[in-house]
C-alpha cells in the first residue's frame, strides 16, 4: 500500500516494492512554468535524490509531483521540503 504526503510545492507517492531497488520519478507539468523551469526543477530534485539515497527506505519508489510554484524554489528550499515529505512519509 502506498503513501501520499503533501506540501505546498509537492506530492510524494511512495511504494515499498520488494523486487525493485530504490527509485525516483519526477512529474513537472507545464503548469508549473517553461521548459526551462521544469527541467531546471527536475535537476534540483535529482540533486536532492542523489544527495540522500542512502537515507531513503530501501526498496521504494518515489514519485515527487511538484505543484504551481515549485519553480521559483532554489536548491536549500527544495531540500527542505522534501527532507520534511520524507520524514513524514516515514512516521506513517
């Protein structure tokens, strides 16, 4: 069964899913801005996975949906949400 947590700029689905390693997706919309915003938002999230990989359940797939918004994060701000996503996530 998966989770969902939300925070103003995203939505964290996660699934534990034995026979697969840990793994992201991300969803950007155009909702969110231009091509430029969105692949500049999907580097900063990749960044964040990259970053705390070891931290992350093991054997779960992430899906990190952002909202309106999210693209005028800097990389401390999208660090610090999902920092919080995935701790709640885990108190679940």
């Amino acid at each position: 069964m998966g989770r969902k947590v939300h925070t103003p700029h995203f939505i964290v689905l996660s699934v534990v899913e034995p026979m697969y390693p840990t793994r992201l997706g991300v969803t950007v919309s155009r909702k969110v801005g231009n091509a430029v915003v969105r692949n500049r938002l999907k580097r900063l999230i990749k960044e964040f996975f990259r970053n705390n990989y070891k931290g992350l359940a093991t054997n779960s797939s992430l899906s990190i949906i952002a909202k309106r918004g999210a693209g005028k994060l800097d990389q401390l701000s999208v660090n610090q949400e999902l920092v919080f996503l995935l701790q709640h996530r885990d108190r679940q």
